[in-house]
C-alpha cells in the first residue's frame, strides 16, 4: 500500500489570526435553499420521522457543514438535497432549480464515507467514469482527468489500482471524481469518517486547498467539532431525531486563512470549537440565523 501525501505547509511566523464574531446567514445567491422541508419513514414499526420543518440557506462558494448527534437526520437532510431522497414536505432549490432537475444537470458532485471506487479500473480510470456516462470526448476526457488527478496531488498514481492506495489516497480519488464534471457545489458525507485521525487532518487540509481553487460551494456532514470549525464558513448544528437546525456558528475563518496546523493551535480556533460544542450541547449561542426553531 502506497501513502503519499505533502505535510501542510507550516506557518509559525503568520500572525495569530482573528476572527470576528458570529455573523448571522450567508450573503449571495443559494447554492441550495431548503425550505419547510420534513422527511418521514414509513418502517413495520410505525412512521420515524427523521427531519422536522428544517430550512437552511447556502450561498455560492459557501462552505456549510451539517453536525449533530448520530441519527438526527443530518444524512437523510444530504440526500434530500442530493435528490436521493424525496421530502415528505417542503421544497429544494439548487440554484434555483429543483433538486431533480439539479440532480440530471449535473450541478453538484457527491462523496460518501466510503470512497466507492471501482477495484478493477484505474484510478484515472475511475476518475473518468461520470465523463464516460455523458459522452465526453476522449481527447477532452484525458486532459480533465489529468488536470484533477494534479489537483488532488495523484499525477503519479493515475495507472494505479485502488487495492494500491492509502484510504486517505483513495478518499483523494473520490473527490476528484466528484468535481469531474465541475460540478458548482459538493456534497459530502463523512467522507473522512473512517480515516486515522493523522490522515483525516491532512485530508482536511487538502479539501480546504480544493474547494478554494475550484470555488464550490459544500455542504459537508460530520460528527467532528473540530473538524466542523476548521474547514467550514458556518456550522449547522441540528437536534436529535426529528432533525431540526437548533443553532448556526458562523466560524468567522476567512478563505484567506490557511487552514494548516497553525489554524489548529489558534485560541480563537479553540473558542469557536468552544462555542459549537455549547451550541450542539444547547447553550445559548450567537449566530443563529433564520434556521432557528
């Protein structure tokens, strides 16, 4: 198995950076509106109600991550967006369009916890897979693959197998295939769940450097605090089961910040993972925008 991957650039002679305090909502055109959306499972045990009158607003180029203890629907919440899943009520908009009609133009890329490869193509293979399904031409096909495969800091391993890789490396493969189609916004669902916590650092920091050269909006799902405050503009912090969104943190990080290990040992970093925890555990918190019930 193969692990190859730059250690974040230091930065001990930046100043400390300061954040403002907690802004209220995003400025801009939604990315994603959702709006008085509920969800509802039928199972043999009765109706699960999995999300409860939620409406969230993320502007372009807006980094958002949903947090919340497991089950509260921050999952189900993804997939409503993703058009994976139908709400019971409410309405989705993805750049003013429905999450169906989103969803067959392509305007947003995916990735799971799992990287979902494909373990008999290559990795430059199984990057091309959605340019393969909408018939792009080969020539142009290759130079895109390439261009990802070098954003992603996998130029070298484009022949390689996913049996051959990192799990860090192959979680590197899934996001390039996720942007093949320059999608405008991702979304993301724990996609660094099942790393070890020194992969799963470097793996964040490697998002943080993609999203801001490619400038997509996200919509990212986590369980980690931290993780929640170092990558993301607003932390979306949502209930137990039903999900509702109970606060929102704006973390005050601008994109001109370099999300490295000096952001990590920051005291304002410390006071913002402070302040979501307070908020997830329900403390009064400031920065709560409309999404609030």
């Amino acid at each position: 198995m193969i692990e190859q991957m730059s250690e974040p650039a230091g930065a001990a002679d930046r100043p400390s950076p300061s954040f403002p305090p907690s802004l209220p909502g995003p400025i801009g055109v939604p990315a994603v509106q959702v709006s008085g959306v509920t969800k509802t499972f039928r199972t043999r045990a009765g109706l699960v109600e999995a999300l409860a009158d939620v409406d969230l607003s993320v502007a372009e180029g807006e980094f958002v991550a949903l947090l919340g203890p497991s089950g509260c629907g921050k999952s189900t919440l993804l997939r409503v967006i993703a058009d994976l899943e139908t709400s019971t009520t409410g309405e989705v908009e993805v750049f003013g369009k429905t999450a169906a009609r989103a969803r067959e133009d392509q305007d947003y890329g995916i990735a799971f916890q799992q990287a979902g490869l494909l373990p008999w193509r290559t990795v430059a293979a199984n990057v091309a897979l959605p340019l393969e399904l909408h018939d792009l031409p080969r020539k142009q096909r290759k130079e895109r693959v390439a261009h990802l495969l070098d954003l992603v800091g996998l130029g070298d391993f484009a022949q390689h197998h996913p049996d051959q890789l990192s799990g860090g490396m192959q979680q590197r493969v899934a996001i390039a295939r996720s942007l093949a189609e320059q999608p405008r916004l991702l979304l993301m669902d724990e996609p660094f769940g099942a790393l070890d916590e020194m992969t799963r650092e470097r793996m964040q920091a490697e998002l943080a450097r993609i999203c801001a050269e490619t400038g997509a909006a996200v919509v990212f799902v986590t369980h980690s605090i931290p993780e929640a405050v170092f990558l993301a503009d607003r932390v979306v912090v949502m209930s137990p089961r039903p999900g509702r969104i109970t606060g929102v943190v704006a973390t005050g990080i601008g994109r001109e910040v370099p999300r490295d290990d000096a952001l990590r040992e920051d005291r304002a970093f410390f006071a913002k993972v402070t302040e979501v925890r307070e908020a997830l555990h329900g403390s009064p918190v400031t920065g709560v925008g409309r999404e609030e019930r």
